[in-house]
C-alpha cells in the first residue's frame, strides 16, 4: 500500500475526516434546517444561490492573502472561519438579519476554505497514487458518515439547534489540528499562464457545479420534504447511506490508478444518471426515496475519487495550485449558483421539485465529455510510469488541461 507512504497526505486525510464528522453531522442538515425555520422551499435554494454568488466575488481577495500567509496558513485559518459559521444557522427564523449574516459568514469560509484546501491536498498528493489516496478519503469519511448524521438529527430533536451547531463548529475547529503538523507550501507572487492553465478545470467545475445543484442540494431538501421533515428519518436516511459506500472508494480508485480511468468515467457517470432519475421518480415513496439516497454512497465513492484525481493531478502541474483552484472554484460557484437559480425559480413558479433534481443531468453531460478527454491522456501516463520511463505529459493541444 504505498499510497500510505505519504505522511502529509494521511495528515491532510485526517483532517478531512474529522471535518467531514462536522459536514456529515450538523453540516448536513444546514439547508433542511432552514425549512424548519420557516423558508420555503425557492427561498432555501435561493438563500444558498446567494451564498455561492457571493463566494465569486469575494474570491478575488483570496490571492494576494495566501501569498502573505502560506498555503497550509490559509487551508488553517479557512477551517476556522468554517467552524465559525456554523452558529450563525442556529439563529435564523425566517428571512431577516440573521439568514443575511449566515449567508455572508458562510460565503466568506467558503472562500478561503474550498480553494486553499483543494490546492494544498493537490501539492501534496501523488500522481500515480490520487484514486487511492482520494478513495482512502472517500472510504474514511463514509464510515464516520454512519454515525454522524444520526447524531445530530438526534440533537437537534433533543436538544435544538443552539446546541447541535455549537458542537458542530467545535467539531470543526478540531479539524485544524493534523494541519500543524503538515509542511508550509509558498504561493509564488507572480505564476505565469497559471489562470490560462485551469480555463478547462472551471469548465469542468461549471458542470460539476450544476450537478451539485440538483443531485445533492435539491436532493437533500426533497428528500427531507419526503420524510415528512423528520430529522431523525432524514439522519438515518444519511446514515444507511454512508454505510452502503464505506468501502467503494477504495476499489475505484485503484481502477483509476491502474490505467482504468476511462472506465471509471463510464460506470461513475452511467451510475449518477440512474440515481438521478430514480431519485426524481420516487419522491411520493418514502421507502424507495431511502434507498435512492443509499445508492447516492456509491456515486460518491465512485463519481468523486474520477472527477477529483483529473483535477489534482492538473493542478500539481500547473504554474499555481492555489490559482489553478481559484478559478477552478470560481467555475464551480457559476454552476452551482446558475443551477439553484434556476431550480428556484422552477420551484417557486409550481413545478414538481423532481423537475429541479432533473437538472443535473446537464451538468453530468458536460462533465462525462471532458472527463473523457482527460483520461484519454491519463492512461498514456500511468502505462509510460509503470514501465518506468517517466511521467508523460498529455499534449495541450490533443487533452484538455482539467
């Protein structure tokens, strides 16, 4: 197993796993939450095209702040930001000052979080080894994902939201540990053609963007709707969730790895098409929307570990991971904000919620044709590596640089 070799990535991975007990617990119920405070359902979606807005145009300050600090400072100050804005859904009853605040906090953790911690595990990882090392990751936070979502549905039952954010966030603030132990990573003041480099990873980030939208966001407001707004139903239906992709990362990512990344672009996106259009077919039935989100585990563990290893692996060779990631990131909130837009908008002109779910399949397409292009050059690499002859860089010209 000589993915486990790297000591920084295992440390990075720890990291991740003890945010993801934060994400997976009172993290998932951040917009369901917001139904039981009294949003509707177009107000939610667009209260969370706001937030992602937002991040755009607040990502411009992120630059000259990492060359300043470091990358791993960055990746260390964003988890806090992160945990500190966990609180701020606690308060919200409505629309007023408190969503406005919540809206804006998030916005700003995002920011300096999501790009300086994908640039920084990007830096770190190993090429021949990203599907394992993502599959590690993948397969670590599922298992966590089992108890999680059970927990905290559980507290904010028993307890109430006060308390189940407060825990999140200290939860969260935890994460930071691991990362004092990682080395500092220098952002360079200047990187020329770096934002050049990552045009065709924010194409690729677009369509992810919009499959988020609707397959995740959409999803886990239907599927609360579905269960009649229980938070104890909802944790569970997460929690069988996780239990059925607690080991699917780890056998993809050797695929990948292995020279298979063409076929894993196949069988993940054939798979997200299926579980889309199941999803958006069963909302009237509480048992079978349950086992359309168990089957979501298996997209995770198979569509993110394809998607993700494309994109690290470009941007540890570009000029810049963190302005590769930056706008990489900026491509992914033009998806995701354009794609709840116009799920709000459906929703809130009377359209079934499984027509907003059904949009993500626009996003899939996009991202099939460009994951195809990629691994088209990938494989190329990994046969040239294993003969030892070295890594070999796909041609601009013939394989887009995701």
């Amino acid at each position: 197993m000589a993915f486990f070799h790297n000591r920084d990535v295992n440390l990075i991975n720890l990291h991740t796993v003890i945010g993801s007990i934060a994400m997976g617990g009172g993290g998932a119920f951040y917009s369901v939450y917001l139904l039981k405070a009294g949003l509707s359902v177009p107000a939610v979606l667009l209260a969370m095209a706001v937030t992602f807005g937002l991040r755009l145009a607040l990502r411009v300050f992120l630059l000259s702040f990492a060359i300043r600090i470091g990358l791993r400072w960055t990746v260390i100050i964003g988890t806090i930001l992160m945990a500190i804005s966990f609180p701020f859904v606690a308060y919200v009853q409505g629309i007023g000052i408190a969503l406005y605040l919540m809206v804006f906090a998030g916005a700003i953790a995002d920011t300096v979080y999501w790009p300086s911690f994908h640039a920084y595990f990007a830096a770190l990882g190993d090429v021949e080894h990203r599907g394992q090392q993502l599959g590690i990751q993948v397969a670590a936070t599922s298992i966590l994902g089992i108890v999680s979502p059970l927990v905290a549905g559980w507290s904010l039952v028993v307890f109430g939201p006060g308390v189940t954010f407060y825990a999140t966030a200290v939860v969260q603030a935890l994460a930071v540990v691991p990362l004092f132990f990682t080395p500092e990573i220098p952002i360079p003041k200047k990187a020329p053609g770096a934002f050049r480099a990552a045009l065709s990873g924010a194409m690729l980030f677009v369509g992810d963007g919009w499959v988020a939208a609707g397959y995740f966001i959409v999803w886990q407001i239907a599927l609360f709707v579905a269960l009649g707004e229980s938070y104890m139903a909802y944790g569970g239906a997460l929690a069988i969730a996780a239990l059925v992709g607690a080991v699917s990362g780890l056998l993809l990512g050797r695929l990948i790895d292995s020279g298979g990344g063409q076929r894993a672009v196949w069988f993940s996106v054939s798979l997200i098409v299926c579980v889309i259009a199941l999803r958006a077919a069963v909302l009237g039935h509480p048992a079978l929307a349950v086992m359309a989100n168990a089957l979501g585990a298996l997209v995770g563990a198979t569509y993110v570990p394809t998607l993700m290893t494309s994109v690290y692996n470009q941007a540890k060779r570009s000029p810049c991971v963190l302005r590769f990631h930056i706008a990489a990131e900026g491509g992914w909130d033009v998806g995701v904000t354009t794609g709840l837009g116009f799920a709000a908008l459906l929703t809130w002109l009377g359209y079934p919620i499984a027509y907003a779910i059904l949009i993500a399949l626009a996003g899939v397409a996009a991202v099939f044709v460009l994951l195809q292009r990629y691994y088209a050059g990938h494989r190329a690499e990994t046969i040239t590596a294993t003969l030892g002859v070295g890594e070999l860089q796909p041609q601009l010209g013939e394989v887009p640089k995701i």
